[in-house]
C-alpha cells in the first residue's frame, strides 16, 4: 500500500511540475473555468431577474443548491474528469499498456491528465456557497455544521461515482463520450436547481437513478429547514454520506465489471 501511494504521489507530482512550468498557459486556463462557472451563475440570476420564486424556493435558496453542487462537481472534475479520454485509451490500445503495470488501471487513468484549472469551477462554487450562506436565514447547529462540512465532499463523491460508472460504457461503445458528458455534466446542471421543477421522468433518472438529489437539494432543505414540495422526509438531507458510500461500491463494481470482460480493440 505504502510503495503505491508513493508512485501516484510521484506521478502526480510530476504533472503538477510540468502545468508549473507554464504558468501564462496555466492562468489563461484557469481563468477561462472561472468564467465558465460564472456564465452558469449568471444564468441563474437572469432566471430571478424575472421571477421572485422557482419551485416555490427564492435566489438565495437556489444559490445555495447551486454553491453546493458547483462546489461539489468542481472537486469530481478536478479528481475524475480524466476519464473523458477513455474512449481514446481504447481506441488507440493505450489502455492495454495500463494493464501490464503493477497499479491499478483506474488510479492510472485518473493520474494520466491531473489539471489544476479545473479548480476554477470549484472556487465558483464555494464563493457562491459562502454568499448564499451569509444571506441565508439558517439556524446554524453542530449537527448542520458538520452536515455543511460533509455534504460537499458526499458531493463529490457521489459525482465521481457517477462520472466512472457512465464512463465504463466506452468499454463496449468505445466512442461513448458524449453520452457520459450528458450524465456527468448534465447532472451538475440538474443539481443546481430545486428538482421538483423538473418532469417526473427525468427527476427520477437524475435524482434518483443518478442521485444527483443527494449532493445540494436535499443537504439544502435541511440547512433550510423546508420540507420537500415532493413529499419525502425531511431526513434524507442527512443521508448523503452514506448515498456516497453505495454510489462508489457500485462505480467500483461496473469498473471491474467493465475492465474484466474488454478484450481490446485489435489495434
């Protein structure tokens, strides 16, 4: 265990040294996530340009789901997004290479393409969060503290969860990028809204299938102390670490599953 660490240590090190040499490269990139995060707030604000209430919950009750979810989604993008380039792993064979080395292939990948502007799109979140939560009217206690505290890091699980499972399929469909970019990155956009202003089918699949309603609705309306326009209890806001634990057992499982049955492109 303790020789594995030091080697992705040393590999991560060694891309951070290599993005530290390019700093002007590094800043533009970082800046233009920062940018990116921002236009998706923006939009949120020009929603309530017009409108007082969305889903019977005001701006600062959405900011707040949004801070969490951005925030959330921010640390998943910078720790997994590598993933986006499996298609090409195993188009090309180069996936075949990170299967004679003594890691493990998912560590592998995700140390392939470590790039720090990506926490751009967290700092986004966690300024939001941290205006949503002096504005908010919340009846800070330990328990919502520490809920605060775990409720991003849950997040982040659960969206690196989501985001390994809906890669795997690039195992069979090789080329399936788009379709995990629209889990991936479709659910961020999901969580950053109440759910009930969605369709029933589509909040199914995205906050419950995906349980995407478990990183920033949930967490928010127990900080918030609303109850659920849908009727569910009021506990499941603290139950987003253990959603995370079952959502990386089963992104664990369709792994395996997935790297135990490829059998390469031919090339």
């Amino acid at each position: 265990m303790a020789s594995t660490v030091r080697a992705y240590r040393r590999v991560i090190g060694s891309r951070l040294r290599a993005q530290a040499t390019y700093r002007l490269s590094f800043t533009v990139e970082l800046c233009a996530q920062v940018i990116a995060g921002g236009l998706e707030l923006v939009t949120i604000l020009a929603v309530f340009h017009n409108t007082t209430s969305l889903g019977g919950f005001g701006r600062n009750d959405v900011l707040l789901m949004y801070g969490l979810a951005t925030f959330g989604f921010g640390l998943a993008d910078l720790a997994v997004s590598q993933l986006n380039h499996l298609g090409e792993l195993i188009r090309t064979g180069k996936f075949d290479v990170l299967l004679v080395r003594p890691l493990g292939t998912l560590g592998q990948v995700l140390t392939l393409d470590v790039q720090l502007r990506r926490l751009g799109r967290a700092a986004i979140g966690f300024a939001t969060l941290l205006f949503a939560l002096s504005v908010a009217d919340i009846s800070w206690s330990m328990a919502k503290l520490a809920l605060l505290v775990v409720a991003p890091l849950a997040g982040a699980v659960i969206f690196s969860s989501v985001w390994v499972a809906a890669c795997s399929i690039c195992f069979w469909l090789v080329d399936g990028r788009e379709f995990a970019n629209s889990v991936t990155y479709g659910s961020s956009m999901f969580n950053s809204y109440p759910i009930n202003i969605f369709s029933a089918w589509l909040r199914r699949l995205m906050a419950f299938v995906v349980p995407g309603a478990f990183v920033a609705y949930y967490p928010a309306l127990v900080l918030l102390e609303r109850t659920d326009p849908l009727g569910l209890p009021g506990w499941l806001g603290w139950t987003s670490p253990l959603v995370a634990v079952a959502a990386t057992a089963v992104a664990g499982g369709v792994w395996r599953f997935a790297v135990r049955h490829y059998r390469g492109t031919g090339s």
